[in-house]
C-alpha cells in the first residue's frame, strides 16, 4: 500500500510532534552570500585609500543571522503519525522512547533508537520513513554527511517500492542537504527532479514548496532576480490553494532578498506581512524569525536600538516555545549588533551564551559558526593568537560534519589574520584552499572574494602583475552574478595598481 507524504510548507515544527526542528543558526545558506556583501557594503572605503584596507578582504561565515524559513525537511508521516498505533508493542515503544529523546534535544540517542528500529523493519515504505527521520535528526546536530547518507538510503528504498510521493521527498531532502553544504548545482539537479515529480501527480503543495526551496538555492548562488522569480511562483500557489503559513515564508523570503539588494523599505515591507500572518495564524516561531529580521535590517540601516528592540522580541518568543536553536541564533545576532557598535565585551558576552546553548544541544554546524564569530571579534580587536584558536576550532568542526561552505569561510577568514599579520605566503596558502572549496561547490560570491583577497596580498607583496591578474578574475565575476559595488571595488583596486605602475 503506498504511503502518503505530506510536505510541509515551514521551515519548522508544523506538526504537534514537533519534530521540524532544524536550526537556523545559519539562517539557510542561502543567505550566506548576501551577508558577506551586505557586511562589505558597510565597510566602504575612499578609492583612493590603500588597497589592503578594502572592504571585501573579510569573509565572516556568518555576518548577521537572516533567518530564511525554507520548505522544511520532511518526514514520511503515515508513518510516523501510525507508528503508535501499531499493534507492535515493543516496536512502539522504541518509536516513542525515539522520538522523546529528539525531543529532549538528546539527538543521538534518538538516532540509536531509529536505527533498531530500521533493522526490525522489513516493509520498503518503512524503510524510507525510518531512513528521513534518521536523517532529519542527523541535521539537528549539523551532520550532513550522515544525513545525506540516510536520505539517500530513503530514495532507494522510495525507489524499490515505486512511490513517487516519498521519491519526490527524498529527493527534495537531499537537495537541500547538497544547498546547505553550498553545493548549489548538486542541489538544484535533486530539486529540479523533485519538482518533475510533484508536477507530474499534480501535488500542488509540494510543487509550491520545492519552487521556494529552489528559490533559496538561486539566493546562495547570488542569483536574486532568479531567486524571486521561484519566490513569487511558490507565493502564488500557496496563495491558490490557501496555505497561509506558506504565503508567510514566502514573502520572509522574498524580503530577504530585497534587504540583501539594500532596499530596505521594501524588505520591511514585506517582513510585516509575513509577521502579520505568523501572528494570525498562531505560528509563534516564525513571528520570532520575522522579528529578528526586521532587527537585522534596523541594524542594517543603523538604528542599533530599533535593532535591538526587536531582536529582543524574537529572543523573547523562542525563549517562550522553548526553541533553543532559534534564541542561540538571536544572541548571535544580538552579539552582532553589538560588534557593529564597537562594544566587543559585550559582543563576546552574547556570542558566548549562543555558544554554550549549540554545545547543550549538540548543534555542531551552530558551534561551528559562532566559535568563527568569535575569532572575527578577537580579529577585529587586534588578538591575532585568539582569533585564530577560535578559527580552527571552527575549521576543525566544518570538516568533521562536512560543511564545505562554513571550512571555506573559516580558512579565508585565517588567510586574512596571517595577511594582517604580515605573513603573505602563509595567508596565500589559506585563501588558496578557500578558493579551491568555493569553486568545488559552485560558490562564485566566496570564489571571487578569495580571488580579490590573493589579488591584494600580491599587490603587498610588490607584485603588481599577478595581483592585477587574480583581481581582473574577480571583477569578472562579480559582475556576472551581480555584485556591482565589490565589482566597482575591484575596478577601483585596478585603476589603482596600474595607476601607480
């Protein structure tokens, strides 16, 4: 008999067994690029200032925390939502005792009780409902390679039993994983075949939400006109067949977007409706995600305390519902705003709590990017010794669980210490492996600014004709994808390197 699967259209928690919790500490990585750019945009400096200190020589992992709500990683829930039922006492017993540990935030032991449970297990369609839900608890804990793994575990067994529904799912599933690890083009193969099945059986709902998740792949890739273009195509059939927590998340989205292309007015506007709905509809956590972003884009604009007003609104809800990953990305985001003040002892006190909570829950991917924030604020005052223990402890996080995009930031953002440092061989050496990371997985906004950085530390070093070389690469792509000021600083750096040959 063919299992039903429902395909949720919020980033989290759509069901009363609260499963969808996947952090947002990163806010998706689709945001990633535009943060970078959104934080170079600040840094602005006079053309004709000396090359070292432009702006995008920084490469944070995380600036601020946009908080995308994309189209969640689902379950098979006939399953799930059947499995307490079943006449099994001791398989549902295992099931519960699963699913209260993943509740409790003690994912491993819920991934143990899963996994004895897969093995008890001989039914196809089981198989591929047990495979998710192991694979959703690995991303709790940042593990994307072994959720990767269980998701495709799910697609064969989808496969077997010939299931379009659940192949359409776990196809999804692993889209998204391949995003998250800043695969983009990986991403949108799965998402693109996704979709073809979602059409094909007419099953509107998830067409609406693979078209935002594709959306969010099209924003990490520095795609915006193409990312609203799927934004809007998902708001209208969520808008057709009246799922009103969809709409929401779509226009969060799509006012992402525009506060990402520094039109602010815009993006509030947008934000609003979206917190409009989430609060007529009852959906507390994404009124706290809409809140924070609304603060971000204050912060953005910068009025810190209308910043901080409704940061600490959002740090109040997640603290309410008890979502701890959300109030761990809102200290981080708090911590930020205080950063951007110049107050870094209060800076750190924030980052510090939003560090300690990724470590009570075991959110490593969580752990991985505020350990980086804090080597950026050590960094920025100067502490070249601490910035970098708090680097590699970031970097050596990234490679344990496989985030490429994150392993690449943090190895930029240690090119750039030994660069201040003076140690240009050192620095080339860690932008160098960035700049192979970032091409690997298609990030073309993280490949141009290594490429810019390489440019600079040639251009110290007295080498004007390969620091002109590596920086007319970059101005190349920063204007292929759309990032006309980094693109105007390239241009600027140029005129200024031949000017002065």
């Amino acid at each position: 008999m063919a299992v039903n699967v429902t395909v949720f259209s919020n980033y989290l928690n759509e069901i009363n067994l609260n499963i969808y919790e996947i952090a947002t500490i990163l806010g998706g990585l689709a945001a990633l690029a535009y943060f970078i750019e959104k934080w170079n945009q600040r840094k602005k400096e006079d053309p004709n200032s000396k090359l070292a200190n432009i702006g995008y020589k920084v490469d944070k992992i995380a600036d601020s925390i946009r908080r995308f709500e994309s189209s969640p990683i689902p379950e098979v829930m006939d399953f799930v939502d059947g499995l307490p039922q079943l006449s099994d006492t001791k398989k549902r017993e295992i099931f519960k005792s699963g699913m209260k540990f993943r509740d409790e935030h003690k994912h491993l032991e819920a991934i143990n009780r899963f996994r004895l449970l897969l093995s008890m297990t001989s039914s196809d369609e089981q198989h591929a409902a047990l495979s998710t839900l192991i694979g959703n608890t690995f991303l709790l804990i940042g593990n994307q390679d072994e959720a990767l793994g269980a998701h495709k575990e799910a697609l064969r067994a989808a496969e077997r039993c010939e299931n379009l529904y659940v192949k359409s799912v776990s196809l999804g599933n692993i889209g998204l994983i391949y995003s998250d690890k800043g695969e983009a083009n990986e991403a949108l193969k799965y998402q693109q075949q996704a979709l073809a099945i979602d059409r094909e059986i007419e099953y509107r709902l998830g067409e609406a939400s693979v078209l935002g998740n594709i959306g969010l792949i099209y924003s990490a890739k520095s795609e915006a006109d193409e990312a609203l273009k799927y934004y809007h195509q998902a708001l209208e059939i969520h808008r057709e067949i009246g799922s009103r927590q969809g709409e929401a998340i779509q226009m969060g989205n799509i006012g992402l977007i525009y506060s990402a292309k520094s039109e602010a007015d815009e993006a509030l506007k947008y934000h609003h409706q979206a917190l409009e709905i989430h609060r007529e509809i009852g959906y507390r956590q994404g009124e706290a995600i809409q809140l924070g972003n609304i603060g971000l884009i204050y912060s953005d604009k910068g009025e810190a305390d209308e910043a901080l007003k409704y940061q600490q609104q959002a740090l109040e809800i997640d603290r309410e519902i008890g979502y701890r990953q959300g109030e761990a990305s809102v200290l981080g985001n708090i911590g930020t705003i205080y950063s951007e003040r110049g107050e870094a002892d209060e800076a750190l006190k924030y980052q510090q709590q939003a560090l300690e909570i990724c470590r009570k829950i075991g959110y490593r991917q969580g752990e991985a990017i505020v350990l980086g924030n804090v080597g950026i604020i050590y960094s920025e005052r100067g502490e070249a010794d601490e910035a970098l223990k708090y680097h590699h402890q970031a970097l050596e996080i990234c490679r344990e669980i496989g985030y490429r995009l994150g392993e690449a930031s943090v190895l930029g953002n240690i090119g750039l210490i030994y660069s201040a440092k003076s140690e240009a061989d050192e620095a080339l050496k860690y932008h160098h492996q960035a700049l192979e990371i970032c091409r690997e997985i298609g990030f073309r906004l993280g490949e141009a600014n290594q490429l810019g950085n390489i440019g600079l530390i040639y251009n110290d070093k007295g080498e004007a004709d390969e620091a002109l070389k590596y920086l007319v690469q970059a101005l190349k792509i920063f204007r292929i994808i759309g990032a006309e000021h980094l693109a105007n600083q390239s241009l600027n750096n140029i005129k200024a390197i031949k000017n002065k040959k």
